[in-house]
C-alpha cells in the first residue's frame, strides 16, 4: 500500500541529483541511477492499475507484494542517500561549488533492486487481475431497523424530506437523491429517518430498502429483490415509489440499478443512496447531493447521554466530563456510540472518578473504542487511489486539535517526496470527506470546490488512530509519548519520529534507543508535543533527515549539528540566537522557517539574516521571524524562492530586494523607518514590487517607528501608490496613508481579501469610487479613525464579510451593493469594540430581495463582555420590521461571555431570543416594542458615556508613560514635545496599540 510513495520518493531522489548544479557524478554513476530511474518510470502506472478494480475484491496478496517492493525501493534509496552523504564534506566550513559524487559502489545495490523489480513485475499484474472475491457478502434486501429516534442532523433531514416530497410533483422521469460523508458520519441513520418517517410512508405507498454493502450480491439477484418487493403491491402503477440503496461503494452498482428500474414506470421510482464519498456520484444527474456534517457538542452531548443514561437525566456531578467525552469525540456519531457502550458497560459508569480519568485519557477507554471503529473506517483508506495513500498517512502525523495550513502539508509532502500538488488534499477532504477542513471567512457562503479556499485542515481523532498505526506498521513514521514507546521493535528501521512529549530528546536512554534502531534511516523529525522552553540534544547520529519541525522545541542558539544533514529540505525551529553563516551549507533546503521564542527587539545593532541565504539556490519558501533581511546588489537571485514572510527590511532594501525575488508569490515584510527616510521612498517601494514582481498574489506591507508630518503620517499626493495589479489578497498597516490612495486599489480586478490594520489609511471618512472593489469578498478594517464608511454606486458587489473593529469614531455604515443587489446571497458585517451607532446603522441597511444580512456585534466596555447578534431578510419591509420586533425575520442575541467572534464566521444560523407569543392584545404588543427600545437605547447611552471615560482614562495614562520615559532619558522637554506627544497618544487609541 506505501509502494506507491517509494517509488515517487526514489525518483525524486535521483532527478534532484541530476538535476542539481552542484552535483557532479564520475565514472559510470550516471549511468547506474539513470538506469534505476528509467526502470522505475513505468511502475507508477503498473501500480495505478489497481485503482481500476471493485473494492469487492480481496487485496491480501497484492499488499504483501507491494510491501516487498516498498522494502526493495527503500533499501537501495538508503544505501544512494548514504553513499552521497558520504561524498560532501560537512563537516568543512564551507561546501565547494562542486562537488564530484562517485557512485560505482552502487552497482551491487542497483542489480538486486532492477532484478527484484523484474521478477515482480508479472506477478503483481497477474495477481491484480485475478483478485478473487471478498468474503463475506455484506448486502441485503429489505428494511431490516427499528423505529429508534434519531439525535441529531434534524436540518438535514428536514432539507432531504422536503426536497423528496417536492419531487413528487416532477413526473416523467426518475430522479435520485444522494447523501455522503465518511464513515460512520450517520448516513445510514438519517437514510432510516426517512424511510420511517410517516408524511414519507404516506406520499411514497410503495418503498424499498437495500443494503448494498463493500461486497455486494450479483446485481442481477439485487435488480431481482426490488422489482419482486415493487410488483407486490397490487397498486404499484398508481403509487409513488422510494427505493433506498444503503452503502453503495460503486458507480457500476448503480448504474446497473438504475438500468434494471428504468423498465417500470420511471415517473414514480425515487432512488436515495447513501456512500462513503462523493467522487463517483459526481456525474450523477442528482436531484440532489449532500455531506452529512458532524454532530454539533449540543447533540453530541444528547447522543452520549441518550446511550448511557437512557430516560435519566445525566447526573449533576458526571455533566462537566461528559461535556468534555462528547467534544473529544468530535462530532462522530459512531466513536460517541462506541464510548457510550464500553462506559455503560463499565461497572463504574456513575463513578465521577471513572468519568474524569475517561474525559482526560488517562484509562483506555478511547484507544479501546478507536481500535473497534478501525475495522469501520479502515477500507476506506484501503480502497484510496495509489496516488493519495501516502499523502493521507502523512497527515496523521500532526497533533490532534492541530489544524495545520494546506501550504505548509504541501511543503511538508515535497520535502518528503511524495507530492507537490494541491490536487491531492482537494481529493481528500472534497471528494472523499477524509480530511476535516476551516474554510476562510471569504469562503464562508460560497461552494468550495478548490482546496486553496480552505485555512487549515486536520484529520478526525478516530483517522488520526487509523493513520498512525498503518503508517507505524508500514515504518513510515512512528509516534512517541513515553519512554517506553522506543524501548520495543516498533521503533527499528522506522523512517519518521515524531515526538508528542519533547522531553524524550532529553533522555540518555531513549537516545541511545534512536541511535541503535532508527538514526540511519529516519528521514523526518517532528517536535509535536506542548512547548518545551528548555533546549535538549538532538545529535544521535541522523544523516539521512529531510525533514525537522521542531517550531514546540526552544533552542538558546542554532544548534550546529544540524549544518551536516546536506540531505534537509524541510527546517522549522523556534532560535533567538544568531542564523550563521555557514547555513549555505544545507544547500538542498527548500524552506526555512525561524522563529524566535519571544519577539523582543533589541535596542542595539539588529540582529540579521546572513547574507549567505542567497546562496541557497533551492529555497522555496522563506520564514524568518524578527530578523532584518539584506539584498546587496551583486547577490544573484532567488529564483525558486515562492513565500517570503516575517523579515524585517528598510526602504533601501526593498528596492533592491524586489530585482533578487523575481518568482516571489508571497510576501510579508516589515519596514523599520528612519527619521530621514523620506516619504516617497516609501511609496517608491511599492512601485518597485509592482514593476519587478508580476507573479506577486498576496502582499503583507506593515511599517514600524512612523513618522508625524503635519498631522498625516506621509503627507503626499493622491495616485501616487502604486501596487500590483493582479493581487488577491493585500494587507496593510501603518502606513497612515489617506483614503484617498485606496482609488488604486479599488480598480484591481483579481482582490478578493483586503485588510487594514493600525491606521493603515486615516481620516474621517472613506468614500470609494463608483464601481469599484468589483471583486473583493473580504474587507477588515481594524485600529482606525474612520468615522464614515461610504462605498460608491455599484461598489463592492461581491463583499459577503465585513468586519471592524476598534474603531471608536465609526458612526455610520452605508450599504456596499452586495447588498442591494437581488440574489441569494448573505452577507455577514462584524463589529467589534465601536461605536454602537455603527451597530444601529448596519442594521437599517437596505436589502435586495433574497438577501439575508447578519451582524454579530461585540463590545467589552461593559463590566461584562457582551455580544449581539442581528439578522434580517431582504424580503421584510424595514418599516414594517421597525414596527415589530418580533418578526421572524428579526433576531436579537446578547450574550455575556468573552467570545472571539472569529469562531463564529460559520455559524449556519442565529439564535432567536425574542420568542414571546405576540398577544391579540395591541396595547400589550406596542407596550413591549416601546420597552424594548427603550432597554436598546439606555444600553448604547451606556456604552457611549463608558467609553469615553475609558478613552480619556487611557491618554491621559499615554502622556504620563511618555513624559516618564523622556525624563528617564534626560531629554529636553518643552511645550512643543508636549503638544507632540498629545498628538501621538490622539492616535493610540486602542488597547493594542497602548499595550
């Protein structure tokens, strides 16, 4: 099942040594791995033959072949990557130019492996097409479940019972309906839901139930069983008729099915199958198609007591851990189901201590119920393209609760050599609902098709468990809690560590079980576990590593043993020591990334990146965190170089920074003003990245030490800013600019991410152009003295996120044409920390027809943090709406915990507090509306008087800390200074800033 992932990792191997520059092969060297390349180019395909067969097939004996090829490959890898380790001097302070590699002693490695390769060959192709059938068979015909109450995915059910009973009025032709989602998602459970459910019985008097199944019986037995159980029913012709077909793994299954249906009467025949993915219903005519989503904690809370406790309530002194069991479940109904039963089945299931030590993991209650749903979930990783298997192994690796940034698997699987393509984690999380995935706030209301719309990503805990032990057993990476994890056979020849307790490192005899063991062919070193401040050796002999993630692993300074691993492409460390020079040596890397352990800036000399980093030809991806980067003319370029983030950098800099990083696609930079910097300089840089940088898609500009001019940070002529115009995503802060140099940005064609930060642009009121920001999706606006927020006719047609915050003067919030605009669309405005007139506004906006608007407004002047949510439809009458509070197109939440509002970017709908039964009576209702008014206004006089006293509170502690600070220095002070720095705290004015 890894033959598949050594084979891609072997070629990569020998095409990046042929490819590299620095590499010189004598003798017949070439001539062996060219031979041992060539012969691996067909295997690929060979392997993706088994992609083509039913997963009702047996692949016992074709995975003991493909093990026996994985060792084969993974051999003589090791015995190439050794042999060239051996040929670069490391250990010397700098690497020649060129570097002469003899390989000749590989000849005896090559001929085993090519000779192996052969004799396998026909074997594994014979055994692919004569798998025999799996045993046993796994379908049924007829209903076979009770009418068991269903806990749970009640909005799902309600859309699929609705959309099956407005089918019926489509006559003519037969339509299906399909529902997907991983294994053990409750599929089956809401399939049942509706194939009991009365109204359903009712409309549909003829109804069918198949259990399809992995191992299904001849098709032509199954087509057999529905027309026997249809034609029973002497009304048949005159009845609507609803077919199930439960746990179909093949389109060939289906389309037979359907053939066999397509006989009787196609105008009464509903067909709804359930699935495991969505890849091979995508060419379906469906009437419709839906994920089953996981279980919120609300019901999963319901499901685990409902298993556990029956008709009793959960008791007092068991809700708080069993609140805590049902979140760790994750929203799996089958792992809540599988706890449920081996906690009733305990004969402590009312002990608070039992609960606890579950809730904690410190019993086995959670690995025992992962190890039963294995056998569940495991042939859906079985029964993956060759292509995705390595790639999905891998993504157990991280912690659970990690959500981990598609950018960074993608580095992460190229340095291992198993993919670049994004293509893959789209296939794993879309098409077979593997991968649990955090859209971005821009993606929150639209289709998500594409793998790049998505944040981060993780693996469900219960995947997590089937990927380590798979990837454990097949020594692709082992994982490490505790000493005694390294002490058994499970850690020899394994070619990944990774450590959930970091402190192992520092352990004598875990060391020397990792030198003896694994240290000569580990090629990953992951540091996975809590934050450990404290540094500890990681020296045991490893030659071969690709890959160390040790960003959870504090190191005083670089640790030097590092430098001899030539083989790394892949290093993450959290160091506030100095990067040396001899960095260059690690000339195979492809990303970098260093970050400090806190980021304190030292009043001296900066510290900076060694100019060496631009010998680093390979370097893809650039992270470095609080250093100042240096670009010298006569360095050459990165031309490889995609992400470039965190360095800081002076004007000067960037203007020659921008000729080094032609391919750049990212950049985050930080520039540190000086007194004489000039303020066109500044503008001047982002003309250089606009005329030297053309593949530019996201651009992070912040600026550090600003300069007061006048009252405007760099007073200058409109039009002036220059920027690329093809730029997706850009994000500004502190350039003080006037809002008059967003015309520029409003006319990029591609912009769908904006965010402003710390004044980025100032002044009281922002007035865009007619038609402009056609396509940006996502605006934030933050620590601003923006007062009117007015968007031009026709502007921001495609805004569906809106979100400010801090800015105290806001008062009014004029409608983008998202909102106007007819359509289903919606819309969601974020208010964190203003002026509640801006609240009061944004929900008076204007709506299109079909148009739904939520706000969710926060505040924390109050003595407790509050939180208030709004959301209305375009088709309700403002008027109409002002006079009735009570609408249901109206909603009002206030809450009274700190909340990060962030986290409910995907909220699917909003609570509805205002559920007072509306009395005939209207002296009673009017009485009620007035009441209510009157509570909404005294709470924004409230919070208006509070802030202002905070607000006045907080520059007056500003002036007091600044005249301190100058006395402390000695300096002069006079009425000037004073006034200036009255002006400077005028700007403070916000608790970040401050702080």
């Amino acid at each position: 099942m890894t033959a598949y992932g050594s084979v891609k990792s072997l070629r990569n191997t020998i095409n990046n040594i042929l490819c590299c520059s620095r590499f010189s092969p004598v003798g017949r060297s070439l001539r062996i791995i060219e031979g041992v390349y060539n012969k691996l180019e067909h295997w690929e395909e060979i392997l993706e033959r088994l992609d083509s067969t039913s997963p009702s097939r047996s692949r016992k004996k074709v995975n003991a072949l493909d093990g026996i090829i994985k060792d084969a490959i993974w051999r003589f890898e090791d015995s190439l990557e050794s042999l060239l380790t051996h040929h670069i001097p490391s250990q010397s302070e700098t690497l020649p130019q060129i570097v002469s590699i003899d390989l000749e002693s590989l000849q005896n490695d090559a001929n085993p492996l090519i000779q192996k390769l052969n004799d396998t060959k026909e074997e594994y192709i014979y055994e692919v097409e004569n798998m025999p059938q799996d045993e046993p068979i796994s379908s049924s015909i007829g209903f076979h479940g009770t009418n068991s109450k269903m806990i749970g995915l009640s909005d799902q059910f309600q859309r699929l019972k609705t959309e099956l009973l407005q089918s019926l009025g489509h006559s003519g032709w037969m339509r299906a309906y399909g529902i997907y989602g991983t294994a053990g998602v409750g599929k089956t459970a809401l399939a049942m839901k509706i194939y009991e459910d009365p109204e359903i019985q009712s409309k549909y008097g003829c109804r069918v139930w198949v259990t399809v199944g992995r191992v299904p019986q001849p098709i032509s037995q199954i087509s057999q069983g529905i027309l026997a159980q249809l034609v029973e029913d002497e009304k048949f012709g005159d009845q609507k008729c609803l077919v199930v077909l439960d746990d179909v793994w093949e389109r060939k299954v289906f389309d037979c099915l359907n053939y066999s249906l397509s006989f009787i009467q196609k105008e009464c025949i509903q067909v709804l199958l359930t699935c495991r993915h969505q890849k091979w219903i995508n060419g379906i005519p469906f009437g419709g198609c839906n994920e089953v989503r996981f279980l919120n904690e609300e019901e999963s809370m319901e499901l685990l007591c409902e298993k556990v406790f029956g008709d009793e309530v959960c008791p007092p002194q068991l809700h708080k851990a069993a609140t805590k069991i049902a979140k760790l479940c994750e929203g799996l109904p089958l792992l809540i189901l599988t706890v449920a039963d081996i906690i009733s089945k305990s004969e402590h299931n009312r002990d608070p201590t039992y609960w606890n030590e579950v809730a904690e993991k410190r019993n086995s209650v959670f690995t025992d119920a992962c190890n039963q749903i294995s056998k569940v979930l495991f042939p859906s990783y079985d029964y993956l393209p060759q292509n995705l298997k390595m790639p999905f192994l891998f993504m157990g690796v991280f912690p659970q609760d990690y959500n981990t940034p598609l950018s960074k698997i993608i580095i992460m699987l190229a340095a291992e050599g198993l993919s670049d393509d994004w293509e893959c984690l789209r296939e794993l999380a879309i098409e077979y609902s593997l991968v649990l995935r955090s859209l971005k706030s821009v993606d929150k209301t639209s289709q998500e098709f594409s793998v790049r719309e998505y944040k981060t990503c993780r693996l469900h805990s219960s995947w997590q468990h089937v990927c380590r032990g798979e990837a454990s057993k097949n020594k692709f990476y082992h994982v490490l809690h505790k000493l005694i994890d390294a002490l058994g056979e499970g850690l020899k020849g394994q070619r990944g560590l990774c450590l959930e307790n970091n402190i192992l490192f520092g352990i004598e005899e875990f060391r020397n079980s990792v030198r003896s063991n694994c240290a000569s062919s580990t090629r990953s070193l992951f540091f996975y576990g809590p934050y450990h401040q404290y540094p500890i050796p990681i020296d045991v002999g490893f030659r071969l590593l690709r890959e160390i993630d040790a960003l959870t692993q504090r190191f005083y300074t670089f640790p030097i043993e590092i430098l001899s691993l030539v083989q790394l492409k892949y290093l993450a460390l959290t160091c506030n020591g100095e990067i040396p020079p001899t960095i260059s040596k690690l000339f195979n890397l492809r990303a970098l990334i260093i970050h400090p352990h806190l980021n304190i800036r030292r009043c001296e000399a900066p510290s900076y990146v060694p100019i060496q980093i631009w010998d680093m030809r390979e370097l893809e991806h650039l992270e470095i965190l609080g250093k100042s980067l240096v670009a010298p003319s006569h360095v050459a370029s990165l031309k490889k170089l995609k992400t470039l983030v965190g360095v800081n950098a002076n004007i000067r800099t960037i203007m020659v920074l921008s000729r080094r990083i032609p391919n750049i696609e990212k950049l985050g930079i930080q520039i540190d003003l000086r007194p004489f910097d000039d303020s066109n300089d500044l503008l001047s840089c982002f003309g250089c990245i606009s005329t030297f940088i053309s593949s530019l898609n996201i651009l992070k500009f912040s600026t550090t030490n600003p300069v007061i001019k006048n009252g405007q940070i760099f007073p200058v002529t409109p039009g002036s800013l220059k920027l690329p115009h093809h730029l997706s995503k850009l994000h500004l802060s502190g350039l003080g600019l006037p809002w008059e140099y967003m015309d520029v940005t409003g006319s990029m064609p591609t912009l769908n991410v904006l965010k402003l930060r710390s004044y980025a642009f100032r002044g009281s009121c922002w007035e865009t152009e007619r038609k402009s920001f056609l396509g940006l999706e996502y605006l934030l606006i933050e620590d601003s003295d923006l007062v009117q927020w007015k968007p031009g006719s026709g502007s921001f047609p495609s805004l569906t996120y809106l979100s400010m915050k801090h800015c105290y003067k806001l008062k009014e919030i004029q409608g983008p044409a998202s909102l106007c605009q007819d359509g289903s669309n919606s819309i969601l405005f974020e208010l964190e920390d203003c002026n509640p007139l801006a609240l009061t506004c944004a929900t008076q906006l204007q709506l299109g027809a079909y148009v739904t608007l939520r706000v969710i407004a926060s505040s924390s002047f109050y003595e407790k943090p509050t939180t208030i949510k709004f959301e209305r439809h375009g088709d309700v009458d403002i008027s109409k709406i002002q006079r009735n509070y009570s609408s249901p197109y109206f909603h009002w939440l206030e809450d009274t915990d700190d909340e990060d509002m962030s986290d409910h970017e995907d909220e699917k709908g909003l609570e509805d507090t205002d559920d007072e039964d509306m009395s005939d009576d209207e002296d009673e209702k009017e009485e009620r509306i007035t009441m209510k008014k009157l509570r909404i206004k005294e709470r924004m006089m409230k919070a208006r008087a509070l802030m202002g006293m905070r607000m006045r509170r907080m520059r007056r502690r500003m002036v007091a800390i600044m005249c301190m600070i100058m006395r402390k220095q000695r300096r002069v002070q006079s009425s000037r200074s004073i006034g200036v720095l009255k002006k400077m705290v005028g700007v403070c004015q916000c608790r970040r800033v401050c702080e």
